[in-house]
C-alpha cells in the first residue's frame, strides 16, 4: 500500500473529545497530519483557513450536523471537492443513503475498527490524489489546446495576409501579359520596357512574399509584432506603387505623389508596406480606367503625426458601409471594382490592424461618385 500520509491533512470533527483523540492518535502514527474540531462551527472556521485533504465528520452535533456542514461545503466552490466521510454510530440505511446524498464519499460506523478506518482513508486519499492528477492532465490538455489554438490562428492568419498580397502582383502580371499580347504594335518601346520591369518587380515581390512563408522565423513571428527598422517613408511609399504599376498600366490610371524625401520614422517595414499597398490596390480596384490616385507624405508638426494619403476619384463608398468598414463586419460587404474586380475584403482590416499596431489611426473620408481619401496618422518616432 503506497504512503501518501505524510503530505495528507485530515479533519476530524466529532463533539467527543474522546473520539476526535482516539482518532487523532491512531492517524498521527501512520503519519498523518491532524486537525481537530469539536463543533461544526469551529469546523467550517478552520476549513476557511485552510483546507484540508479529507474531512472525517460526525453526523449528530449540539450546533450543526454533520449534513448541514457537508452542505455548506458542497455548496461552495473552494470547498466543493474536498472528501467527507461520515462518522456516526447511527447503522441505518437511510441515514446512509442521506449522507451520499448531500455530497459524503463513505461512512464509518462507531465504534471504530483501526484497519477500516486506515483503509477506507487510504483509499479516498489515493482517490483524490488521483482525481488532483486528472485536473491537473485536464488543465494542460487545455493549455496546450489554447496554444494549439493561437499557434493555428497565427497561421490561418498569416496564410491570409499573405495570400492577399500574393493576389495583387499576380493580379497585375496577369494584365500587363494581356496588354502586351492584345496591343504590342500599339506600344512604344519606352512603354513595353515600363511593362517588363513592372512584370519583373511584380515577379520579384511574389517570390519575397513566398520566400518570407518559408522562413520559419518569419511564419512563427506573431502578426501581432513590430520587427521594427529606421524607414524613409518616401522610398517605401514610391516602391509600393511601383509594384503596383501593373495593375495601373492596364487601367490607364495614373500615380500622382507628393512626399516630403526627408521624413523617416521606425516601423516594421513589410507591415506598414501591406497598409499601403492595401489602400492603393482597393484604389485602383474602385477607380475607373483614366482616372488618377494622389498619394501624400507629409508631416503634421502641430500633432507630431506623420500622415500618408491616398485618394481616387473613383465611385466612393456608400455612407452606410463607413462606420462598419474597417471593423469585423467589413469583409461581408465586398463590393465589385470598375472592371468587376473581385475582391476578398481582407485588406481593410489588415490596415486598421496593422495601423493601431504602431500605434496609429485611420481616417476615412468618401463621397459617392466623386471618390475616397484613407488617411493613415502615424506617431513621429524616429
């Protein structure tokens, strides 16, 4: 029989003073630790105080009985699982059945044999030990189930951006090749040239993109993380729209930037590269062929911002989707760019996401059929 008794407190509450001793003797030799009670109050008392691992208690007291005490225990939530075993002289079977009944795990008749109470102690000791073991088995199956959980949304989540930012490029080669085969002796070789390069840099961000999935570092870095760098901001802004001039040149649509070349903040380069990206693909996927978007670097001194814009003269937004549109619900409403563009409402999100993460906002001012202005507010750190 294994030894738990040397880390196994027991209780023993008994209005006998000779039992409780009686009890207590035969218990400490087998190297129990004991605390006593004659009265059900002075019980719950050191209950409260600290609990112990098994509780031996009498049914018939002046004050409370042994019923009305394991209801009070049962009934509360620190207490509620802690075994208790009826000491009585009582041998009826109903006084039995209504000690199960109001939570006891056994009983014990008066007077008392030494070997069933060790063994029927023993047992429950092991018992809860064993059910201690479960709890604890059960809590880290829930813990590794919530990192099982995280990690997986992590996961689902980078897939998502990424698949996102995958789409955009490919959308733009896939119309610069049509361009070219449909009107080739149209092109000047000065136009041909901008379309290879814009195919070749479209080429060249999709194999990043790829190449960032594959590094594990990359993929198990939470996208809830700055991989912060010092960043001029003109040169992003200007690399962005050049990944995107595909998708431009097939719309006819024209980049006017003004950027202030000295404005450099510390961010996460490729997150803040997907915000603005975002907002310059659902531009051009809402702006209609021969149209402009106006893109704005520039300093908010008064606030200590720095603030990039992009605005289209395209078909604006509708003013009941704008209080909704970059929250969760925003993704349900997609709508049908001006050459049926399709898209899959992630990136908006993705910006508001990736903006508040370097402590920012955005800002959003549209009007139906004359267009939109995103504002992205930055704090100036440096």
């Amino acid at each position: 029989m294994p030894d738990h008794s040397d880390t196994t407190t027991i209780l023993i509450v008994d209005d006998s003073e000779q039992n409780v001793r009686l009890l207590s003797h035969v218990l400490k030799k087998e190297g129990y630790k004991i605390l006593e009670a004659l009265n059900g109050r002075k019980a719950l008392d050191i209950v409260a105080e600290k609990a112990p691992d098994i509780i031996l208690l009498d049914v018939i007291m002046p004050d409370l009985n042994g019923f009305e005490i394991c209801k009070k225990l049962k009934d509360q939530q620190s207490t509620k699982d802690i075994p208790i075993i009826f000491l009585s002289s009582l041998s009826e079977t109903d006084s039995k059945v209504k000690g199960f009944n109001v939570g006891g795990v056994d009983y014990i008749t008066k007077p008392f044999q030494r070997e069933e109470v060790l063994a029927r102690i023993d047992l429950h000791v092991r018992l809860k030990q064993l059910q201690d073991e479960l709890e604890e088995k059960i809590d880290e199956l829930k813990e590794r189930e919530q990192r099982l959980n995280a990690l997986n949304k992590r996961k689902d989540e980078l897939m998502r951006i990424l698949s996102h930012d995958i789409r955009n490029p490919v959308t733009g080669i896939i119309g610069v090749a049509q361009l070219l085969s449909e009107s080739s002796e149209d092109l000047s070789m000065e136009d041909r040239e901008t379309m290879y390069h814009s195919i070749e840099e479209s080429g060249r961000k999709i194999q990043r993109l790829v190449n960032d999935l594959l590094n594990k570092g990359t993929a198990e870095r939470s996208i809830s993380e700055l991989n912060t760098e010092q960043v001029n901001v003109d040169e992003m802004v200007k690399e962005v729209i050049e990944l995107h001039q595909p998708t431009a040149l097939t719309k006819k649509i024209s980049f006017d930037l003004e950027s202030d070349k000295e404005i450099e903040l510390r961010l996460d380069r490729q997150k803040m590269e997907q915000v603005v990206g975002n907002l310059i693909s659902n531009a051009l996927k809402f702006t209609p062929e021969g149209g402009t978007i106006s893109i704005g670097v520039d300093k908010n001194t008064e606030k200590d911002q720095v603030e990039i814009k992009v605005s289209d003269n395209g078909v604006g937004i509708p003013e009941n989707e704008l209080p909704d549109l970059l929250t969760d619900d925003g993704p349900k409403n997609v709508r049908t760019g001006t050459n049926g563009e399709k898209g899959s409402g992630i990136g908006l999100d993705i910006i508001k996401q990736f903006t508040e993460l370097h402590g920012g906002s955005v800002l959003i001012d549209s009007c139906q059929g004359e267009g939109t202005t995103f504002t992205i507010k930055l704090p100036n750190i440096n």
